[in-house]
C-alpha cells in the first residue's frame, strides 16, 4: 500500500483484508505513522514498513501494489510499480495529465503487468444493473448521457484537494470523473470527437460556513469550484457533464448518470428508474435493487471492487476497469480544462 491517507484506510486495506487470497505485506506513506497505524490494522504479522517506495517496489513478496497518493505522484509511482513487475491498482484519476495516463498505459503494455484505475461505483448494485440492461439492448440506441456529480456545499477542506499543483483540478477531477466513466462505460463508447467546457471560481472566492467540513481558506482554494462540459462521441452520442463542490442548487448527485435511447431511458434519481413507451403509453418503472422487505442496498462496491480486481489477477483476466478506458476519460478531463482556458471547443479528430 502506497500512501495510507483516507482513501487507503477507509476503502482499499478494508476491503482487501476480507479477501483471503490476500496478504498485505507492505506500506509507505511520506507520514510514517499513518504507514504505521495501517500496517497495525491490516498488516499480516511480518509486515514491513518502508522508508522509501524503491525498496517496497523491489521487495520481491510483494506482487500487487495500490496507489493511493496525491494525483501528481499517480504516474510516477505507478510506472515505476509496472516496471518493477507488479500489477498496479492507482486510485483515481489515473494521473495528473493525459500525457502521465498515455505513458501509464504504454508501461503496462510493455510490461505485461495489469494497470487498473479505481472507479468502484461500478460495481454499485445500481451501476450493474443498468450496465446489463444496456448491454442487453434494452435502452437500444444510448444517444444521451448526463453525467451527475453536484454538490451543494461539500467542500474537501483536508489534505491536497484544494491544491491545483498536486491534483491538477478540483471537483471535475475529483468526483466528476466518477459520474463520467459510469458514463462512458454504461454506453460503451470511448470515442470522443468534441468537447467543450467551462470551469468557475464562483464560491470558492467566497467562502463558506455551511460547508459540510468547515470552511475553507480561499487563498488556498486554487482549483475550480464547478466545472461543466458538453462531449460529443464520434457516432453522434451527447455526454452532459456537470461537476461541483459548492453550487447554490437542490439538485445534487454524485457518481450518478442519466441514459436516454430509443428503446427506453434510466436513471438513478432517488433510486434505480426505467422509463418509456408501452402499448400506446408511457410507463415509469422503479427498480429494486435490495432486500424485498426493506429495499435497504449494501454498500459494498469497494470490497466488489477488490475482489474483482484480484480475481482478474489470479486467473490472468482483463479488469473490469481498463487502463485503455481510464486514458480516455482522463483525456476528456483534460480537454474540458484546456477548453475552459481557450473558450473553445476541443477536437479529438
């Protein structure tokens, strides 16, 4: 495990301690006590704890590593896991920029090594089901996408978030890459041909004492506040894409999408819903995704996640999660920024 900060503890070492095929052997953090207090939860009793990620990557028990550190650090750490033949699960995005994501994937290509990027929402009940019935046909022709990923004060006031040299974005690459590689993946299609963005600083500026974890600094505020983008696919599709941290609005999701197609549409507002035309009328259809008795639905994408992510490894199968798809949206992220800059649209072609 490489950086034991919030995501490690609360999501990957959990998650993989209920694996039994897994052992976690070994942790570095730049704070040496948070590398020590994971190791105490989750380490098997010969665990180590390293000074430096060079010894960890050339220990020769470990086989698979997590990246769980700043976006800036993705790309390097996870090349130089790759090159010191491990299999590599970063934390999203897959980098800072296209350019670090492209060199991620030439690396494990090269190598032979699985790269898989941590998108979990996937493996909600929720997302897979509505994957299926996408791949079923059921929806037929998916033209439209909205891709929901609005908060309406719920700022991340700890560690590098607000830091636009370490993360390289704020909102649009913290959560809105969730809601659009849902997007993405639930209509197949990874060929972008247009994209264009617009990024505001609006309250970030301003402040606030209603955030969900306390006010933030606005001198330190350095990444957008709300990012917005239309994205045009190469066989006509339309992806909306809307992502904020604080936006005076009542309509707030994330990691959630909304599909529009000929047969039929769906989306996750408030629940799983089918909607469409049937023997000359409309039908609205509410999905249940959890107990019979009290609709209550686990949250258990992140241990689904592990799970799928090392049985990919174990019988040698592609994740479920691409490098190749993980380039493609860290490609788009970055075309909205750059589209933002320059006020116009970006072309793929």
């Amino acid at each position: 495990m490489i950086g034991c900060g919030g995501i490690a503890m609360g999501k990957h070492l959990p998650s993989l301690a209920k694996i039994p095929e897994v052992r976690i052997t070994a942790f570095f953090d730049v704070a040496a006590d948070r590398a020590g207090e994971a190791k105490a939860k989750f380490g098997t009793p010969e665990a180590k704890i390293y000074d430096n990620v060079h010894d960890l990557l050339y220990d020769p028990n470990v086989q698979v590593v997590h990246v769980c550190t700043p976006n800036d650090t993705h790309a390097e750490i996870s090349i130089a896991a790759l090159e010191a033949g491990k299999h590599v699960l970063c934390e999203k995005p897959m980098a800072k920029t296209a350019a670090d994501a492209r060199r991620m994937l030439e690396v494990a290509e090269r190598t032979g090594k699985k790269l898989s990027i941590a998108y979990q929402n996937r493996f909600r009940r929720d997302s897979l089901w509505m994957h299926e019935a996408a791949r079923a046909g059921e929806f037929g022709e998916i033209y439209l996408a909205k891709a929901h990923a609005v908060r309406r004060r719920a700022v991340p006031t700890w560690g590098v978030f607000l830091d636009v040299e370490k993360q390289g974005g704020g909102p649009l690459i913290d959560i809105g890459t969730h809601a659009l590689d849902l997007a993405l993946w639930m209509m197949n299609n990874y060929e972008p041909r247009t994209v264009l963005g617009t990024t505001y600083r609006k309250l970030a500026e301003r402040g606030s004492e209603a955030n969900e974890w306390g006010p933030w600094d606005p001198a330190k505020f350095t990444v957008e506040d709300s990012a917005f983008a239309m994205i045009t696919m190469k066989n006509g599709a339309t992806v909306w894409l809307e992502s904020s941290w604080a936006l005076n609005t009542l309509d707030v999701d994330e990691a959630k999408v909304t599909l529009c197609g000929t047969k039929a549409g769906a989306d996750m507002k408030g629940g799983l819903r089918v909607n469409g035309e049937e023997h000359g009328r409309l039908y609205t259809k509410e999905i249940q995704l959890g107990s019979v008795w009290d609709n209550q639905i686990p949250n258990d994408s992140s241990e689904k996640e592990a799970r799928a992510w090392i049985d990919a490894i174990l019988h040698d199968r592609e994740p479920v999660v691409t490098a190749k798809q993980g380039l493609v949206v860290q490609q788009i992220l970055e075309a909205v920024y750059e589209s933002a800059r320059k006020g116009e649209a970006i072309s793929f072609v």
